[in-house]
C-alpha cells in the first residue's frame, strides 16, 4: 500500500509539474547535538547526525508559480544513543512566486535501542516462571538480556500524511527556510520487532508527530544549513507500557553543508 501511493504521488506530480523546465538536485550532511527521553524517566544526550537528498521538478515553471513535485530521503541517527531513522517522502505541492506548499506522503522507518527495565532483570526460579508464562502465550518475550535487565523497544515503521511549505529569499532567492510535520496514526504505523520469532508484546501506537524545520544559504553549488528535528510518541498502556516507557521524545539540532545540482 505504501509504494503504491508513493508510485502514484511520483506518476501524478511527472504528468502535471513542468518537469522539463526545471530540475533541481540537492545532496547534504550535517553534525550537532541530540536528546533523547523516555516515558518512564531514561535519557541520553549526545551527537547526532543527519544526511539527505532530494529532487525537486517544476521550480522554476513560471515567476509567478506552479506545480511543484519533491522526492528524496533523509536519514538521522545518533552516535551516543544508538538509533537510527529513515525518511522517504514525495510532496505535491503548489509554488506563489517564492513560496511552495502542500501534502506529501512519507514512509518512515525508526530503529530503536534497547532500555533498560529492572523487570527484564531476572534469575533463577523467578526467570524460570517468567519464561513458563510466555510460553504459555505462545509468543517472544520483549525482554533481550535477564542478566542487565533490557528490553526490545522494537522498530517503527509505517506510511504517513505531511504537510510542507518552503519560503525562498534574498538575491535569487539563494537564501531558505522550510518546514515539515508528520503525523503518525496506529492504523498506518506500528511497532515491530527485530527479531525472529517475533514478539506479539509490543503496545499499540496511540499518537506521534515527526516535525523538522531547515534554513539554509546556497552559494552557487554549495549551501550551507541548519536544522532542528523533534519528534514525539506515545504508546497505549499495554503489556511492558504500564510505566510508559516506550513513549519517547527525541529533540537533535545539526549544522551541516552541501552541494546542489
């Protein structure tokens, strides 16, 4: 369902936007600092790094505006917390003169770290039972490591609807600033488990957002950039959430340049 609406989004945007007007290609990297909360109190702080490319067709139809389709994918991972994310979008969107906004369709994959739970933490008889009962259910634990106490917090993926808008400025509009919230929902977003046999443990997707804001500076085919990402979600409270802790609330801010074709 995913690469069908996003194959649709591409055939759409090709057969309405001027693409042969103009194209635009752009590639980037970027470095800063990110923070990482869990629902039940556990954080980490540490580097955080961001890389992305993008396609732009119909720019520059007109001065005054046009259709404007947007594709590419940005990544987003952490050094001290080890996470990574996966972002691949397709934007339709409507330009007036040097703003450019509309929907666009995203498919998001979010690798999550272990975490600590002291009721992973078991041994002996207690262990024993606990491995008892969820052979009972049938299923595999959330818990990876009864010696340390760590559970699975699993992968998030899903499609998701977003809305954008980029603002140009300055000389040739060489100068930009642009947006982007994504909201998730439990009926195109779940939780997975990395594992195989995969667990059935995992709680449900109650409600996220994903909102990331960029500006930037091109200097011919060179621009520099700074962005700012926040994300949060939260889970239902079921099974291993009764303590909220797979409810998570991620902020990063990066600096980084690039190249534009």
């Amino acid at each position: 369902m995913a690469r069908a609406l996003l194959r649709s989004m591409c055939v759409l945007g090709l057969l309405l936007c001027p693409a042969a007007s103009f194209a635009q290609a752009r590639i980037w990297g970027e470095v800063g600092h990110q923070t990482v909360r869990m629902g039940d109190g556990q954080g980490q702080d540490g580097r955080g790094y961001g890389a992305g490319l993008d396609l732009t067709l119909g720019e520059g139809s007109t001065r005054r505006g046009g259709l404007v389709l947007a594709l590419g994918d940005e990544m987003r991972a952490g050094h001290d917390v080890k996470y990574m994310d996966n972002l691949t979008f397709v934007d339709l969107n409507v330009r007036v003169k040097r703003v450019t906004f509309g929907p666009g369709v995203n498919f998001v994959f979010i690798d999550r770290p272990d975490a600590l739970d002291s009721r992973c933490q078991l041994s002996g008889t207690a262990l024993q039972q606990f491995q008892q009962n969820i052979a009972a259910l049938g299923t595999t634990p959330t818990c990876v490591n009864y010696v340390i106490g760590t559970r699975g917090m699993g992968a998030i993926s899903g499609l998701a609807p977003s809305g954008n808008i980029r603002v140009r400025f300055g000389p040739r509009g060489r100068g930009f600033i642009q947006a982007r919230l994504i909201v998730f929902s439990s009926s195109t977003a779940k939780v997975e488990d990395k594992r195989s046999p995969p667990s059935t443990l995992y709680p449900d997707l109650d409600q996220a957002w994903d909102g990331r804001v960029s500006a930037g500076y091109r200097f011919g085919h060179t621009f520099v950039r700074v962005t700012y990402a926040a994300r949060e979600f939260t889970f239902l409270r079921q099974f291993s959430n009764n303590n909220d802790m797979f409810n998570e609330s991620e902020r990063q801010f990066t600096v980084g340049a690039g190249l534009a074709f």
